[in-house]
C-alpha cells in the first residue's frame, strides 16, 4: 500500500456512488452502485445503455485492469427507485448484484423460481459481457417497500447466493433512512431464528439462480434495534458470514452470544457487538498456502481446503505428486513451478474444486564488492544493489547514517565488514562490503621543557610515515625532518602522512619550572668605569636567553633615578646628565618576565660604582 497503481474518476453530470468492486479471472475490475445521471458512461450493446428513469438506477461497469479502458458498463433496475450495493462473480466471471428496489410486482423477476413479488430487494445475474441478463428476482415482505439495508453478499462455488442485512427503526425517517422493517420476511424450518422484533438482522441463502430458497433466518435480540453504523462485514468462501453489528442500544443486553464470548453483556447504550453465523453446507474448496519464493528447497505446504470428506490430489510442476493432506516437497532444481491442489467431495454440491499457485524454488545470493578504504575520521558512501520483493538493511547497524537505505554514509572507527542483507521470505540476498579504515600511528609527549639550551622533539610512528614540522597552522615554512631542534618556548605543530591519510599534533614547549629565577641571570655587584677598558659598565648578563621583558631602575643615596631602560642589552656606563658618578653604592630595582610571559621576578639590590 505504499504507491497508488491507478486512479480514475468515473461517473456523470449528476450524483453518482459507487459501493462495490470485485476482481475476475484476468483481474480486470467490476464496480456496481447507484447514479441519477442520465449521462452516465455505458457500452454498446449493453444490457441497459440508457438511463431507465427514477430517482436512482443501479449500475454496473466493467475496466481493464490497468483503469485505462472501460470494457462494458450498463444501467440496470426500473422506472424506480434501484440501486446496487453489492457485486460477485462466480467460477465463469458471472455478474451477480444484490441490491434495493421499489420497481412493483414482478418487475425485476426473471427466469427465477423463487420470488417474493412488490418486494425491495433484487438479486439479479448478468453476463461477463453485461448485455445479457440471466435471472432475476426480489424477495422481502412483498409490501412495496423497502425492508433491509444489504450488509454482506457472497456467490460460492457451487453457485448458492448468500445475502446478508439488517432492518428497523433505525432505518426509519427520522434516522434518514427509508423505512422498512425485519416483519414478514420469509423464514425456513430449520432457521436459527424464526421470530423478529422488526429490527433484527436478517440472513437468506438461495441455491444456484435462485432455483430454491435455502436457508432463512432472523438473529438479533428482542428489544433493541440491532444495525450497522460502520465495521466490516463479508462472507468467506464457505458461506460463513462475518457480522458488525452496533447492538443493545438503550443499554439492552438482549444480543443473542455465546457462552464462550468476550462479555455477554453490555455496558454502555450502545455497543459493538458481532456474530459468526455458519449454514453448514457441504461444499469443497481447494486452497493452501506455501511461499511464493523459497531458497529452502524442501516445502510444506499448509492445506487450507473447506470440505467434510475431502481426498486430496497433488501434482507439484515437476513430474511429481501427492496424494497427502499436508505434504512435504523438496524440489530438485532451481526454477519456477506451477503447484496444483485439486479436492474431491463426493457429499459436496460441488463435487471437485482446484487451485494453482506458483512457487520459486531458488538459492540465496551472496556478492563481495571491492574494499574500501578511509581515513580514520572520514566517512565512506556505501551503495548497496535491491532486487524486487526484497526487503533491506545494513548490518551491523553501526556508524551508519541510515541503515535502511541502500545507498548511505558509514563512518566507521575501525576497520570492518558491513552486510546489506535483503529478505525475501526465507530467501536472502547479501552483498559484503569491507570498509579499511587507515590509521597513522602517532605517540608523543604534548608538553616539554626548556631553560636555556636548545632540546629536540621527537613523535613515534611507523618508519615509512612523513613528518612535517611547522610553528603555526598553515604555516608555508613547514619543514619535513623525523625531529624538530627548538630553542625557545611556544607550540610546535607535526603532521604525520602514510598511506594517503595525516595526523596531526602539538606540542607545547614552556620553561622550565625553575628556569625563571636570578639564578639563571648575571647580575654584577660591581663595575669600574675608570677608562682601563675593564669592566667599564654594569650590564645584565642572560646567557640563557630566558628574558622576555626586562625593566631596571638604579637610583643613587639620595633616592634620585640615575638611569632607566627597558632593554636588558642596555648597560650604565656610571653617567648620570652628563657627568660620571663619584664612588658610591648605588640602589637598583630589575623587574623580569621570562619566555612564554607565564614567570616573572623581581631583584633589588646594590651595586657598587669604583672608579
């Protein structure tokens, strides 16, 4: 139900409803209903081309089954009132209607034994062509009107006509509806019920053409109104009716159950009720079930036949048979098979019945498509193949974006085998698809040290791996070397390439925990700017190259700033505006921020000028 295969309106210039469909041999479509068109579509040499007058008049119509031809449609009823709410066909695509009517008298009896004369309900027959019509007749309670509202109708194998519908108060004018009642139907000796509050259901089965009346029979309870306001209600093939009911209405419990039912009472004012209602005629219907298609070669097939004294005839397409109720096949040879069931009864109206149904003996399939490969990281389009009637789905169901989806993206961690596994009854299509997922092995240390001297960073990967160094993203001064020589703080950046894929890393080069201090900086406690060329100017010595920001201040005894500067290459050369300091014991203040501005100190101490 997942796609519409056709559509079509049909219909004339005025209203139109269409209430039943059913399928013949070729599975061409039957619609039957009711039109006050006059225009409505019909065939030549129809039954009925013309519209018959009335407010209402039945219809049938036959189309191709693809909906693009319409291959004989014809009007069917009186000068009345018709219309027809149910069709079946027979074994010979035989058209039959079952429907209401206000034509009087014998209007729509023809070439039928049994008839009910001035009475509201038709069955009629007509050709697979419709422009011949075989029998007709009506029965009801002969007064004119209209008794039932047609609830179920079957045609079975041996021709039986099976109507099924409900009457009453419910049906009356204030409901809408247009009257009528269960009072005066005709019952049989052996009727489950033979007696009606005039609003009951109402069952009545005639033998082929309506030669003789069956079976007859009210059902329902003695108080309320029994009726259908919606729900499902059909014969199976057996004549065995299936019946929705609303039922108990007024918060009666009279519906008629069984003691094994659900609840025998009700509790509301109205409420669903159903019944199974079986004529038990003798009647024999082949049918089983087995798989349309199976890679299990060997089959049982599930007799599902109707009949009291069936014998049993098997033949299964490849030069074998059976005569077991349930047999178990096994088929030699992949291929396609037409399996025939035929059924004997002799105390069945029908004596025999058949049915073929093919099955598809075939292996399973399995395909390995070429491997892919990744990335660790990356994501890989899988495209998988379907086949017709399978149904789908990767597995395992992991790393994947949609697993149902023949064609989806998989972002797998590790290297591994997914499977698009399709399932076709008990048949299965598999493709394999391996997905490689390609690592670059990389270890290092993501922080290191400095003070001073320079140090060597180093990754561990594989000998055939590409390392290239830089000291920012992007960087076009990138170098390719197994190590990096580095003599100042900052965060050296590797990527690792092998086998088409990359890693990448960092490492943080900081200093040294104690590599800030005055221990690592030279400052003198003494100079001697007395013209001999030695040790003529005080000057910080960083020979470690650990100074980031430097700020010295040298004030003399009396508090005066004598010289300043930002630059630690900068020396005193024991001036102060324009004249050489006398000896003394000067004061200075040495603010420093190491490498990396993470580390700073402060010195103060003296410093002795001697000249």
């Amino acid at each position: 139900l997942s796609a519409i295969q056709w559509s079509s309106y049909f219909g004339g210039s005025s209203d139109d409803a269409l209430y039943s469909l059913a399928f013949d041999s070729n599975n061409d479509l039957y619609a039957c209903g009711g039109t006050s068109s006059d225009n409505l579509a019909t065939t030549n040499g129809a039954y009925a081309p013309d519209y018959l007058g009335g407010s209402v008049d039945a219809f049938v119509s036959h189309f191709s089954k693809d909906g693009q031809t319409l291959l004989s449609s014809t009007y069917y009823g009186s000068d009345q009132y018709d219309q027809s709410y149910f069709i079946e066909l027979d074994k010979l695509d035989q058209v039959y209607l079952f429907g209401q009517s206000l034509a009087p008298d014998n209007t729509l009896i023809f070439n039928a034994v049994f008839s009910q004369p001035n009475s509201g309900q038709f069955v009629s027959k007509l050709n697979s062509e419709l422009n011949t019509l075989d029998f007709s007749t009506v029965f009801g309670s002969g007064s004119g009107g209209i008794d039932i509202s047609p609830t179920a109708f079957l045609v079975d194998a041996c021709n039986r006509i099976y109507c099924s519908g409900w009457g009453g108060t419910t049906n009356d004018s204030i409901h809408l509806g247009p009257g009528g009642s269960t009072f005066d139907l005709v019952t049989t000796f052996d009727a489950f019920q033979d007696e009606t509050d005039g609003s009951d259901f109402y069952l009545i089965i005639f033998e082929d053409d309506a030669n003789t009346l069956s079976f007859a029979s009210f059902f329902g309870g003695d108080q309320a109104a029994e009726h259908v306001d919606g729900g499902t209600s059909r014969f199976d093939k057996k004549g065995i009716v299936y019946q929705s009911v609303c039922a108990g209405c007024g918060g009666f419990s009279d519906f008629p159950t069984t003691d094994n039912a659900v609840s025998n009472t009700n509790g509301a004012s109205c409420n669903n009720a159903v019944f199974k209602f079986d004529p038990d005629f003798p009647l024999t219907v082949a049918n089983f079930n087995a798989p349309e298609l199976t890679c299990d070669w060997t089959v049982v097939f599930e007799n599902l036949s109707l009949g009291e004294n069936n014998s049993y005839y098997w033949d299964f397409g490849d030069g074998t048979t059976s005569t077991e109720m349930t047999p178990t096949h096994t088929f030699s040879a992949v291929g396609n098979y037409e399996v025939l069931l035929v059924t004997n009864d002799p105390t069945s109206c029908n004596l025999v019945d058949s049915i073929i149904k093919n099955i598809s003996i075939d292996n399973n399939k399995y395909q390995e498509l070429d491997s892919l490969f990744i990335c660790e990281g990356d994501s890989v389009l899988l495209q998988g193949t379907e086949m017709d009637g399978f149904t789908y789905q990767w597995s395992p169901n992991v790393a994947i974006a949609n697993p149902s989806e023949s064609i989806t993206y998989a972002s797998p961690t590790d290297s591994m085998f997914y499977y698009f596994i399709g399932q076709s009854d008990n048949c299965f299509d598999t493709l394999s698809q391996y997905v490689a997922v390609r690592k670059v092995p990389l270890d290092y240390s993501a922080n290191s040290e400095i003070c001073g001297l320079p140090i060597v960073l180093r990754v561990e990967t594989s000998d055939s791996a590409q390392i290239i160094w830089t000291t920012a993203l992007g960087s076009s001064s990138a170098v390719e070397q197994d190590t990096l020589v580095v003599s100042t703080v900052g965060t050296y950046y590797m990527e690792v390439r092998q086998f088409g894929c990359s890693e990448t890393g960092t490492i943080d080069v900081a200093l040294g925990e104690a590599c800030c201090s005055e221990d690592n900086i030279l400052i003198p406690n003494a100079f001697t700017p007395n013209g001999d060329l030695l040790n003529e100017k005080f000057r910080i010595k960083d020979e470690l190259n650990i100074v980031q920001d430097f700020e010295l201040n040298i004030f003399n005894r009396w508090g005066q700033k004598v010289f300043y500067t930002q630059d630690k290459k900068e020396p005193w050369d024991g001036y102060f505006k324009g004249e050489l300091q006398p000896s003394s014991v000067f004061d200075y203040h040495l603010n420093i921020v190491c490498i990396g501005g993470q580390k700073s100190f402060f010195k103060k101490g003296n410093i002795s000028l001697i000249r």
